[in-house]
C-alpha cells in the first residue's frame, strides 16, 4: 500500500474504489494538555492486481485566486494562529460552466464518485449496533433523513451568494462549484513550512507563499494541480454544518504560472522571435527615432530635397539663402523630419520639402551592369 498510483480522471473507474473501515485515534491538542479523538476511514484505489493503493489524479487547469493561509479555529488570523495554506479550485472556468470539457466532466464524476462511495460506507456503519462512527456523525446521518448531502459535505458546492443575514445561505449557480484543498505543511505558526511542490514560470520550484491572497491582495494565476484523497473524517463539523463526515483532499503538487492582470495584459515573458533584419549602421549619438529639436533648425542646417532622394551634405553658404528663422517644429514624413510651420511673418508662399540630415551619411553604390 505504499505504492501511489497515479489516476487520470477520465481512466478513473468507480469499482476500484475502497473506503475501510472507521479507525479512532487519541491525541493531544495544540494546549499539549486536552486529549483529542480522531476517526477516520482511509480511501483506496486497487491497482491492476487488486491491491489498495494511495492515489492521486492531476487535474485540468483552471484559474484560481492563490493560495490561502488557514488559521486554528475560534482564533485572531494571526501568523503566531497559522496552522496550514489551502486552495479553492473551481472545476471548470466560467466560460465551460454550462458546456464542460470532456476533462472537466471527468474530473467532476470522479469527485461525485468518491463521495458516493462516502456516503454508502457512512450509511452502513451508521446503521449497524455497534457503529464504530462518532456519535456526533450517527446522529448527522439519523437527522438527513436520506438527504446524504446534509450527512456527508459535498466535495463541489457552489459559493454562496452575499446575504447581509448570515442565517440564509443561497448558493450562486451562476459560477462553478468549487473544492477546498489543503496543501502539505509542517509546524504552525511563524515556524511553518509548505512541503506542497509548486512549480513556478520555467519550471521553477517556489515556495506557495509567492502566491499567498491575501484581505486586498489578490494573486490570480493559473493552476494545474494533482490532488490526493487520503481519508475520509468523521466526527462534528461545527455549529453551523449538520455534516458528519467530509472528504479530505490535499494538494500535493501542481503547476502555477501568475496572471498578467497587474501588467496591463502584457506578458513578462518573450513571445516574438528574434528580429531577423539586417542591422542599420548608425553614428555613435545616433537615436533610434526622429526626435524634435528642442530649439528651431536654422536656415544653414535645411537641406533642400529637389528630385526626392535623400540629400547628402551639401556646401552651400548660408547667406545664399536669406530666410527669417520660421521653423518651429519638426513633423515626420514619410520617414523624413519635414519642416511644417511658418511664422505669420514669413512669405505667403509655398514651402519647400525640406529634411534635416539625422542618420549617417549614405555613399551612392555604383551600379554595375545588370542592375537596374
């Protein structure tokens, strides 16, 4: 039984399932003083040979809100109260919500079998003289009245809609059911540790609390999560659930790449392939852009352009043209800085196409036959 046999939902097959026998152990609470009673059924998967094993199934990918700090019951949510880290998992996205895939539906039968199988071992331990189930969970199944979902707690269960009276819980079906999965740690409090594998972005092993939610703080990401079954608890849920029995589930290790919903949509990661194109040779004090001046192009630096090619420098004095400094802005054009805007003082007549020289100087290629 030590062998961890690996499950695909949709591979899954009910009558491979076992649920043994309620066993109860003794242990003393976080006081170290009051002593603690356990009862618990194992869950078992037969392998090929017909033995039980532990398993476990990965399931698809889905996208959560991180993960979450658990805190001992009836106490402050402090880091000295931590007891563990847990993740809601919905089962499908609200896209396939009313359509699942074919995943999707088989991770969904696989749970409401193991819950089946749940409710039928509790209903026959329940049942007999000298039930072996605490009394708080023979009393569950006796108050049901074959309504199991009130004996067992579902493993899927929509969330609730907000309700300011806290009496009336009405489930959103809106959205898509949900699980809760406890992650694997050691210790409480401040000295805690997640043993749960997280791989990160390139394959990288992290620790969970890089994905912690925190009230405010809220980390979306994509999760592709394996999750294990191994028990069943029996014994009271609490004052508000009638439940008196819950599947355990743990999340062993998963996938989880970080949602871009903080970045604008823009991915931190390349997606584009490298740039291919031949490289453009440029002076040292080159820009990579046209900027505009931030004083105005006197009338030496104007290149005139009269047959469209780009111009090459030139030696014309610059008092061969007389021209009142009307340049402003610089404007691109086709490629070229292009003057635009002349002062209310300067002629009334149209302006030449002219371009202020930014990148290196280009040398005519002589043209050998054949080119054209």
């Amino acid at each position: 039984m030590s062998e961890l046999l690996v499950v695909n939902p949709i591979d899954f097959d009910e009558s491979r399932l076992v649920v043994t026998d309620p066993i109860s152990t003794s242990f003393k609470g976080e006081d170290g003083v009051t002593d603690v009673n356990d009862c618990s059924s194992r869950i078992f998967y037969l392998d090929e040979n017909g033995n039980p094993c532990d398993f476990c199934s990965p399931f698809p990918t889905q996208r959560t809100f991180g993960f979450n700090n658990t805190y001992v019951y009836t106490k402050l949510e402090t880091d000295e109260n931590l007891n563990g880290m847990q993740v809601c998992y919905p089962i499908n996205s609200l896209n396939t919500h009313n359509k699942p895939t074919p995943e999707e539906k088989a991770a969904q039968n696989m749970l409401d079998a193991i819950w089946r199988a749940v409710v039928a071992k509790g209903k026959e331990e329940a049942e007999k003289e000298d039930s072996k189930l605490p009394p708080a969970s023979v009393g569950s199944y006796m108050s049901a009245r074959g309504k199991m979902e009130r004996f067992i707690k579902p493993i899927l269960e929509h969330p609730i809609l907000k309700n300011p009276d806290p009496k009336i819980r009405v489930p959103d079906t809106t959205k898509p059911k949900r699980l809760y999965a406890k992650l694997i740690t050691k210790g409480k409090g401040l000295q805690m540790k997640a043993l749960t594998q997280v791989y990160g972005p390139g394959d990288k092993l992290e620790s969970p609390t890089k994905y912690l939610s925190r009230k405010g703080e809220m980390k979306q990401g994509d999760i592709e999560p394996v999750f294990k079954f191994p028990k069943v608890f029996w014994g009271p849920h609490g004052q508000k659930s009638p439940c008196g029995g819950s599947v355990k589930i743990s999340l062993i290790q998963c996938n989880y790449s970080p949602a871009h919903a903080n970045t604008g949509g823009i991915p931190k990661k390349r997606i584009v392939g490298p740039n291919s194109s031949e490289p453009v040779e440029e002076e040292e004090d080159a820009e990579t852009h046209f900027p505009t001046p931030s004083r105005s192009v006197q009338p030496s630096e104007i290149n005139d352009v009269d047959d469209g090619t780009f111009p090459t420098e030139t030696t014309t004095p610059a008092s061969s043209k007389t021209l009142p400094p009307v340049v402003t802005n610089v404007v691109n054009v086709s490629n070229t800085n292009v003057a635009s805007e002349v002062t209310e003082d300067a002629p009334s007549v149209k302006p030449k196409t002219v371009v202020k020289k930014i990148v290196k100087k280009v040398v005519p290629k002589t043209p050998t036959p054949g080119d054209e």
